[in-house]
C-alpha cells in the first residue's frame, strides 16, 4: 500500500498564501500585495518557491501562463475569518492558528516554475 503524500506549511507561508489576490496575478502582483499586506520585505526567493511549489502540489494554487490563482474554495478558507476579525492581520493570524502543521494532501506532481532572476528583480523594484 502506497502512503499517502502530504506537505505541510509554515507561518511564512500562511503570509504569501494571504497575499495572493482573489483574482490571482503574476509574481510581482502577488509580491507587491505581500509588500503592502505585511509591512515587510520580500520574503527570499527559496522561501516564495518552496511555498508555490507546495500549493501547486496541494491544489490551493493553479498556475497558467506564470499567473498563479488560489482556487475558490481554498481562498474562501484562508479568508473566512475576514469578516469577523478587526483587520487583515489579525484574519490571517486566525487562518494561521488553525493552519500552520496541518498535513494537506498532495493531489499532483509539480514544482513551481518561477525565475529567479525575474523575482530578485522585482524584489529589488520594491525596496
């Protein structure tokens, strides 16, 4: 019997999945909401891929022509508490608590295909 594969996340992970808007946008989209969102610097280019490439493979991302997308389902996870928290921060720190560790399992075999040259420039764009 084949077990099962699963990949769990971080709280650095639970700020870029936050991050990604409803409509879902390019890398430099989703880093200048992070930006914005976090009060924060770019996270690492290693960090950004390892996070992608682990919700690629569990289904909270899809990704076509280098535009990534959170499905409906998973968006309205990570967002449930918007409406009843005080603020984006303290939503996504509620979707952290219950989040963080938690094994997702792994629905295809597939990396994050992000360049990295491409993402240290848009990094340095927004310093």
């Amino acid at each position: 019997m084949t077990a099962t594969k699963t990949v769990t996340f971080s709280i650095d992970d639970v700020e870029l999945l936050y991050s990604v808007p409803r409509p879902g946008g390019d890398v430099s989209t989703i880093l200048r909401a992070f930006v914005f969102l976090n009060r924060a610097a770019t996270p690492p280019f290693s960090l950004f891929q390892t996070c992608f490439t682990k919700a690629l493979q569990s289904g909270i991302l899809v990704e076509s022509n280098c535009s990534y997308q959170m499905s409906k389902e998973w968006y309205q996870r990570i967002h449930a508490h918007d409406e009843s928290a005080g603020n984006e921060i303290e939503s996504m720190l509620e979707f952290q608590d219950e989040f963080v560790g938690v094994e997702v399992v792994v629905v295809r075999d597939v990396q994050a295909n992000i360049d990295q040259q491409q993402y240290e420039q848009f990094a340095r764009e927004l310093q």
